[in-house]
C-alpha cells in the first residue's frame, strides 16, 4: 500500500488509537465481519473507492449497510475508513484487516498492562502465532487442509485450534480469522503478517537510548522515571554509548525520535543559517 492510501490508513490508525485504551475482541471481530461483507461484494468495493463519490456519501452507504448489526464503534470506524481516499478498492479491505488485527494486538496489550509492562502481553502474542505457523509448516497435512477450497471455514477453524490449544484468546481470534479469510494468499502468511504488527506496537514499549558516557545507577533511575512519566508507560530501556553524539542524549520509542544532542543541534544550526 502507498501514495494515498498509505496515508489514508496512517490517519484511520491515528484515529484508533484514542479507541484502544478500551478496545475489546468483539469490536475486532465486528471488523472482520465487515471485512467479510466488503470482500464479498466487487460492487460495494467500486462504490467505496470511486472518486465521484464524497466522503460522506460512501461513509453514509457504509452505515446504511453495518447500520444495528454491529456496535456505533465498529459503525464508525468503517465509516471513516469509507470517507476516505483509496488508490484501489483492495486497499480499504486491507486497510480495515488492518485495524481489525490492530484492536485484538491492543487487547493483548492492555491485559498486561495492567499490572505490569504491556509488553509481555504482545510477546505471548507472538509466541502463540509462531507456535501455530511452526505447526502447520511441519505437517503436510494440515497444510493441504487449510488451503482446500471445499472446505468450510468452520472446519478450518476448529482445525487450527486443534494445532494450538493453548493459544490465548487474542491469538485465536487472528488465526480464526486467517484461516477462514485469508484473502488470496496462505493462512500462514497471514498469520505472520499479524505477528509482525504485534511487533511493531510491541516497540512502543522499547526505549532505544544513546548517551555520550555510561550512566550512573542514579543517573539511569531518573532516565527510567522520566521517560515513563513521559510516555505514560513502563518502558524497557535498552542504553548504548555513542561518544560520537559529543553530548547530549537520543532516545527512540517506537518511531518517535527525541534527539538532544550537541550534534543534532550544530546540524539544526547549520541548516538554519544556510537557509
């Protein structure tokens, strides 16, 4: 996905993310299901992308259609994602997998974070969709099972429950989905794609710190305790020296970058004074 869509679906994203703190596994299974009904109709997929519409027609003919069979939240998430602008009509349908897969990852997340640092949740997760692609890749079986076309997706359900039966409740929901939707290409592929965006939120635990000298006990204490306020989270911190940074500290989460060195700043002050 690129151009317009890309940046359609950075948006849509950015508007979730108000929505997670609360998210449930019945608002991600609701996405799916419209998933399901956008998939199933090339018609409703035109009618989605097409440019003479405006936003607010084609988010109107979504609600129309969702309208008292799915919660005002899933409503309204489909509804902005059909306001939006899409390069191609696969691009909405994979932009709502998306968010779908994105909700059930914050649930996993929210479940430790609780108590404790969110990322332990998203790493159990991840162990539980690599266990099930690990046991389908080593049956052959299984795998003509899953990709037989006559088979429902009922049948494939209960199936690749069967390989995992000690999957939490997240994973089962995602690989439920792959098996019975996996939308032209391998359940497994689908799966791994899951894990991969599970493993991007999980960064957003992640301090990636660099100084100029090692720090101090005390001194890595308050590093730790200012960046949690910061974040407003329990952050694991990984600390490297880079005595290149001459002075100051740089400090990534996730995609945001916090950048205080003197070399950063002499940069800034070149620019400035070229311009």
């Amino acid at each position: 996905m690129s151009g317009v869509s890309s940046e359609s679906l950075t948006t849509a994203l950015t508007q979730l993310e108000a929505k997670l703190p609360l998210a449930s596994l019945q608002l991600a299974k609701e996405l799916f299901g419209i998933l399901g009904t956008v998939d199933s109709s090339a018609g409703l997929r035109r009618a989605l992308t097409d440019p003479s519409r405006t936003g607010d027609e084609k988010s109107a003919l979504v609600r129309q259609l969702v309208g008292g069979k799915v919660s005002a939240e899933a409503a309204d998430i489909a509804g902005g994602l059909a306001s939006s602008r899409w390069a191609s009509a696969r691009d909405i349908g994979d932009a709502l997998e998306t968010l779908a897969a994105t909700v059930v990852i914050a649930v996993a997340e929210n479940k430790s974070a609780v108590s404790a640092s969110g990322i332990s949740g998203l790493e159990e997760l991840e162990n539980d969709l690599f266990s099930f692609n690990q046991a389908v890749a080593s049956n052959h079986e299984v795998q003509r099972a899953l990709s037989e076309p006559q088979a429902s997706a009922a049948a494939k359900t209960a199936l690749a429950q069967k390989l995992h039966p000690g999957a939490g409740e997240e994973a089962k929901v995602l690989i439920a989905q792959a098996v019975s939707q996996p939308r032209g290409i391998k359940a497994t592929r689908l799966v791994a794609r899951f894990a991969e965006l599970a493993a991007k939120r999980q960064q957003r635990w992640i301090a990636t710190v660099s100084v100029t000298r090692p720090l101090t006990e005390t001194q890595f204490a308050r590093l730790q305790a200012g960046l949690n306020s910061l974040y407003g989270r329990e952050l694991k911190i990984n600390l490297s020296v880079d005595p290149e940074l001459i002075g100051g500290i740089r400090v990534q989460v996730g995609d945001e970058v916090l950048d205080a060195s003197v070399i950063t700043r002499l940069g800034q002050l070149h620019r400035q004074l070229a311009g």
